[in-house]
C-alpha cells in the first residue's frame, strides 16, 4: 500500500507538504473525459504537459449492461484501455465510479446500487460489479476509490431560476449513507485488496457519527476523500440541516483521529479556480481536481496568474483570447516568460484567429499552456509553504487576483453533455444551438 508522507507540516498550520507515490502535495489531478485530457492527445499529453495524475470516472466507459461494456471485456489495465500513458509511465490514475465533476442523476442509489450517467443515459450500478471491475483494470499506481453514497437528484419540479439540482433529504436517509458507505467501502477494502483504495469521509455528519467507520474501515485505507460543503455532492439540504459539517471547516480537519491524521487528503469539491485551491491547501487537503483549468481552456482563457505577482490594480487570472480586436494583431506570447509548448511556438493574434475560426487546435494550445500555468502554480505553492511563506503568498495572492472568472462567449468547439453545470441549469434549453437556421 502507497503510504502517505509528510515531508513538512507545522503544529500552528494545517497546511502541509507531503508526497503521494510519484505527486508531490499539494498538487492537482488533471480531470479527463472518457480517458482523455479534454483536447489533448496522449503523445501531446507525454510530449508538452506535465502530469502529476489524472482523474477517471468509470461511468465514462459504461454501457446499458455494465458488466458487458468494451472495457469489461477488455482484459488488461485501464492505463493501456485509454492509452493515455505508456505502461512503464508511473504516473498514477484516480479510478472513480464517476467524473470529477458528475452531473446529477434522476434515480435513487439503493443499498447495492449507485446511479450514473452513461452514455446510454441513467444507469444503476451495482457496488460489487464497480468494485470487481475496478481492481481487474487497475495496475500497481491506479488508486482506487470506493463509491460514495450521497444523494444526487434532480428535483423533478421547476422552482424558481430553473430545476433544483437537489431534492431535499431527511434525518433517515443521512442515516442510510452513513450505513451504505461503511458497507461500501469494506467491500472495496476486500474486493481491491492488492490495490489503494482511498475511502470518503462524509461530508456534513459529525465526526463522533463516524467514529465507528473511521477505527473499523478507514484506518485500512491509503488515503481518503473529502466532499467539502461546495461539493457538487453535497444536497444542500444536508449542508444547511446538519449541524458543524466536518469537511469545510479547518477545525475539523485539526480534530481527524490521530490514526487517519498522516493519511493523504483528496477534496473532491469543485474548485472554481486558484483562490479555492489556496483555501483548500489552508484547510489542510493535499489533492484536489483541476476542472477549472479545463473550463477555463474550453472558455478560450489563456491563465496569466502566478502565485508571486504584486501590483496596485486588481488582476484578472487571464485573457480572453475571444477579443479579437485586441489581440488580433498582438504577436506576444500568452504570458510572460511562460516557458509552455504554446508559448515558445505561438503568439496570441494565432490563437485568437484559430479560436474565432473554431479551430480545434486553439483549444489544444490553450490546454497545454493553462495546464502548465497551473502546474507551475502548484509548484510555487509548494517552495511558498517549504519556506514558511504560504499564508503571505496566499494573502498576496488573494489581493492581486480577481476570483471573478471572465464570461466570454466560447464554450470549447462543441458543448457536451458532460459541461452543463450544476447548480440550477437543469433546463430545457439546448446545449449547441443548430447551425441551420432559415434564411430570412
Ligand atoms: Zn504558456
């Protein structure tokens, strides 16, 4: 079992440095779709982005009979199924039972079954089907994750600004996750057994509540993951009902039993963008996933922010390289000094032009360079907290940049499925307009 390492931590500090595997912490998880890094290809992966682990969701490769899709059928490892890295790459995968960043569904989990999005639609599927594929297809640096029970339906009827992501839950069906997770994840610490498998702590439920599964099933684990109160999760219900959530709140993180305390902490909430990873590394998590560098490469934004930067007007965190009057003639590079693949080769009158002539490679350029502008990010983070500067820096940081995110008019080359956002946009409207309209 990969066992986590501390290589720095501070008594008056929950921030702290360590290494998983190969990762140094803090550090992201590069999110990927059906295996994939959105817009790259694996030798564009392995030749320009620097890759501490990538995310996948099994529901990604699911069809209407779980056990009877390609990759059941498959027979060698999920590295070598997605071809994102050659075998003898360690780079380690997240293998969960869902995306990163999942949609809701509109069926009810029950005690042997969770609910997924496929693309064949809503499925149910079984705890033990996951957990028996998921050790077949992982090698020796995929970390497995158990499934988590936590309610994720949409509420059928309209409220006001559109459908409710959330149904409302009660007392009894807090009371069932709690029971559904302990038995879930003893039988991925059993059926994974040669693997890590890394289990939840529940978000919301105090920790005295879970005392029993933490001695009994989480002290057996190689790491676990946290569902902070922004999760996409996490009802709200549950958030507002429940009374001093565990995971959002530093104090809390401070009081984890001193058996799961040295224990790798993953926060699968979405981060929005750096000023969340600041908050989360100050809250004492180690992993989180960078969906929001994906959002903002399918937005068309070239990142310009670093973790030292200091300047009297407030900075936004990148370019909107949509503005084509004002980089169409603009032969810089996306930032300064920024040593990417992209940067090296292009200018950002070229990109502005592919990406206004809906050229997927734009798409890819930018991926490359947001990618590693966070990478660098991270690793700034990681030199701030070595030097005990990471509270500075982080309040620095938090005063140059603006966390408010550009809207701009792209939505990467085509909006799919997997991009409509949570909160509240369950609507009926399409995602890509027709581009066949009438001629008047
Ligand atoms: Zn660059």
């Amino acid at each position: 079992m990969t066992k986590f390492r501390i290589i720095k931590s501070r008594a008056d500090s929950l921030v702290r440095l360590g290494a998983y595997s190969t990762i140094a912490t803090p550090n992201i998880i590069i999110p990927t779709s059906r295996g994939t890094i959105p817009h790259l290809t694996p030798e564009n992966v392995q030749k320009h982005v620097e890759t501490p682990a990538v995310f996948v969701g099994l529901e990604d490769f699911i069809e209407r009979v779980p056990m009877k899709s390609p990759i059941a059928q498959f027979g060698h490892s999920l590295r070598e199924y997605i071809s994102l890295l050659p075998s003898s790459h360690e780079i380690p995968i997240f293998l969960a039972p869902r995306r990163s960043c999942p949609i809701p569904t509109s069926q009810q989990n029950s005690d042997k079954t969770f609910s997924i999005v496929t693309t064949d639609g809503f499925r149910q599927f079984e705890v033990i089907e996951y957990l028996t594929l998921a050790s077949t297809l992982a090698d020796k640096d995929t970390v497995i994750l158990a499934p988590v029970d936590m309610p994720m339906l949409i509420s059928t009827t309209k409220s006001e600004g559109g459908y409710s992501p959330w149904k409302h839950i009660g007392g009894n069906r807090v009371r069932k996750m709690v029971v559904r997770n302990e038995m879930w994840s003893e039988a991925a610490l059993q059926i994974c057994a040669a693997r890590d498998v890394i289990v939840p702590i529940m978000p919301g439920i105090k920790l005295p509540d879970q005392e029993e599964f933490i001695n009994k099933v989480a002290v057996s684990s190689a790491g676990l993951t946290f569902y902070d109160i922004s999760s996409p999760f996490v009802p709200e219900s549950c958030a507002e009902k429940l009374t001093s959530p565990m995971t959002g709140s530093s104090a809390d993180i401070a009081s984890l039993p001193e058996s799961i305390s040295t224990f790798a902490r993953i926060n699968l909430a979405y981060h929005n963008g750096p000023h969340d990873v600041l908050e989360s590394i100050a809250k004492g998590y180690d992993l989180f996933c960078a969906d929001w560098v994906v959002t903002a490469t399918d937005a068309g934004i070239a990142f310009t922010f670093e973790l030292e930067q200091t300047s009297d007007e407030t900075l936004p965190l990148g370019i909107s390289l949509w503005e084509n009057v004002k980089y169409a003639t603009d032969l810089n590079s996306l930032s300064d000094d920024c040593e990417c693949h992209t940067c090296k080769n292009h200018h950002r009158a070229y990109i502005a032009h592919l990406l206004s002539a809906k050229e997927m490679l734009a798409w890819t350029l930018l991926q490359i360079h947001n990618l590693h502008v966070a990478s660098k990010f991270m690793a700034q983070i990681r030199s701030a907290i070595e030097q005990n500067q990471f509270d500075e820096a982080s309040r620095k940081f938090n005063k140059t940049y603006s966390a408010k995110t550009q809207a701009t008019p792209g939505g990467g080359p085509r909006v799919r499925g997997y991009q409509v956002r949570l909160a509240g946009l369950v609507t009926d409207k399409k995602l890509n307009e027709s581009p066949f309209r009438s001629l008047d």
